[in-house]
C-alpha cells in the first residue's frame, strides 16, 4: 500500500508538472512598429523582428498573416524551444500617400496569447502634392469669368521648380509658369481663369514636370458647363 501511494504521489506531482509547463510568446520591441515619415525612394521599408519564448514549453506559430499584399513577413522557423527565438522578416511596400496602418495576426500555442497583432505603420511623405486633384469651374456663363484653384504642396527641405507648363483650353488663363519655384515646405495656388465664349462643357488637362525626381510630371485635370 506504501508502494501503490508513493506511486500515486509521483503520477499527481508529474501531474501538476506537466500542467505549468506552457510556452509564453514575447516580441522584442512591442506589438507596434512606426516608421515615421519616409518617401518612396525608401520603398520598400524593412524591418526584423525577434520573437522570443519565455516559457517553460515549445512554442509553435501556426500561421502569420499580413493584412494585405503589401506586406510580407516569412518567418524562420515555426518551432521555438525554451528560451530561444525566431525571426519575422518584414517587408512593407506602399503606393499609398499619408498616414498608412496594416497588422500582421500571428496564431501560436500561448494559452496567454492565442492570437497577437503587430500593428505597422508609416507616413508616406508626397513631394508635391495638389488639392483638390482637379480645376473644377462648376457651373459657367458665357461671357463671365470663372474662376478655379489648386493649391500645390511642397512637403520636402528642398525647393521644386515647374517645367514644360502645357494646357489644352484655349478658353482659360493660368497663373502657373515655366520655371515657377515652389518653395521647401510651402504652397503655390494655381488659378486659372475661364472665359467662355459658347456654352457647352469644358474637358481639358494642365500638364507639367518639375525638378524633383519622384515627381517628374503632373497631370491635373480641368472641366465644367458653360451655359448662355
């Protein structure tokens, strides 16, 4: 009977063992990575990062999901015994301008931490920008002026000249010049002026490059109704 209980003893202790031993996931860094502002010259931005095992278990990664096709994130091993770790190779290549936000879900074995989220982020810088998008006089009248404008944006330390200014109306007057400089982080208002001399819509582009190398040309669209 003395045998059968420190037999009994041993299997509860082994037990209660088996029972605290888990895996316990850690990213260095934290769940959150900013690359502040960056250009697309920069494209694509890359970063690594370490996950760690701090439990007792082997940690196992199910799946790793970016949230979109612009993000890739190939890990090394799927499989992270005690105390060591892996690492997740990210790639993050945006076409988009502004402030920009995407995750990656990684699914594991931490009872703690089932599924974990890495928030990227990033501020895609345009050297010139114009808003609105378009030169838009609404609705005209023969005979009278109308008047539309778009404000361009220099966001660089470095000033940006416009080159090769061509439009296609010959009904509208434009401010914007060969050579016309828009200063490091200020803006140039385009306006253009309409004088129509038959109703009937309007469609045309202004077209032009400027000195900046991630900016060669720029294409802003121009339209409206003139009525009599």
């Amino acid at each position: 009977m003395k045998r059968l209980g420190y037999v009994m003893a041993l299997v509860i202790l082994f037990s209660v063992f088996d029972l605290s031993a888990n895996s316990k996931m850690r990213i260095e860094g934290g769940l959150i990575f900013d690359w502040g502002n960056v250009a697309k010259k920069d494209m694509p931005l890359k970063h690594v990062f370490k996950i760690y095992n701090d439990g007792n278990d082997t940690l196992r990664i199910f799946s790793v999901k970016p949230s979109c096709g612009c993000t890739t994130a190939p890990l090394d091993r799927e499989k992270i015994e005690p105390g060591g770790f892996a690492v997740l190779d990210v790639t993050f290549n945006l076409n988009n301008k502004g402030k920009v936000s995407k995750t990656i879900r990684i699914s594991t074995n931490d009872p703690d931490n089932r599924l974990t989220t890495i928030v990227l982020k990033a501020n895609v810088l345009v050297p010139l920008s114009a808003f609105p998008t378009y030169l838009g006089f609404g609705k005209a009248k023969v005979g009278k002026d109308a008047i539309a404008k778009v404000v361009l944006t220099n966001s660089t330390d470095r000033d940006i000249t416009i080159k090769n200014v061509e439009y296609d109306l010959k009904e509208i007057i434009i401010n914007l010049k060969d050579d016309q400089i828009v200063p490091a982080h200020s803006d140039f208002t385009i306006e253009a002026v309409l004088r129509p001399v038959k109703e009937g819509r309007i469609k045309g582009n202004l077209k032009f490059q400027t000195t900046h190398e991630d900016v060669p040309f720029m294409r802003i669209s121009m339209w409206g109704t003139v009525s009599p």
